[in-house]
C-alpha cells in the first residue's frame, strides 16, 4: 500500500478506518488531531475494537460446544476475520500517528 509522504511531524497523515468507495485507504492529514474527522475516525475506531471484543465472546462460546455447526463455525470464523482487519487498520494507524516506521514480519 503506497502512503504519502511524511517531511514534519505537522503532516503526519492519519490512516483512516475506513475506506473509499473504490476500497482504497482514505488518509487524513490531521494538523492538530482535534478536528471533526479525527474525533469521527476515534470514535469509528472504539466501536470497531469492541464490536471485535463481542465477537470474540461469542466466538469462543461456539468454538467451546464440540456440536457447534458448520455454519456457525464458519460465519464465527468470517466475522474474526473482518474484526481482525479492522484491529490491524487501528494498529497501522496509530502506529502511523507514533512516528514508527512500517514494518512487516519476515522483513530482514
């Protein structure tokens, strides 16, 4: 995923929680951080990590009955994956907004 560029701390871009109608990443260059989008893109960002929360919940009661169906094993599965998504968005954004560089496993 290409970023922009980063020259000052002033124009840190913020990697928002959502995405563009065509599936791109959407970047806010936030200046202060206290604006309407920034407060917006916190906000969508808490639900986004509790709704991961009770998904899990719920996810480890169906995986803890040995006669869960199939379905619901796979639609619990599906609904990780899409918490799981969102919790590594929030991550690389906020690591975006500490300065860090973007690292990958395996990297060397």
């Amino acid at each position: 995923m290409e970023q922009p560029q980063r020259t000052d701390p002033e124009s840190v871009v913020r990697l928002l929680p959502w995405t563009s109608p065509e599936g791109k990443p959407c970047y806010l260059l936030p200046g202060a951080g206290d604006g309407y989008l920034s407060r917006l893109a916190d906000s969508a960002e808490a639900r986004q990590l509790a709704a991961s929360a009770d998904v899990l919940a719920v996810t480890r009661q169906v995986l803890d009955d040995p006669l869960s169906p199939h379905a619901e094993l796979r639609y619990a599965g599906l609904r990780l994956a899409e918490c799981l998504s969102a919790a590594l968005r929030v991550a690389e954004s906020r690591g975006l907004r500490l300065g860090e560089e973007e690292s990958h496993p395996g990297d060397a």
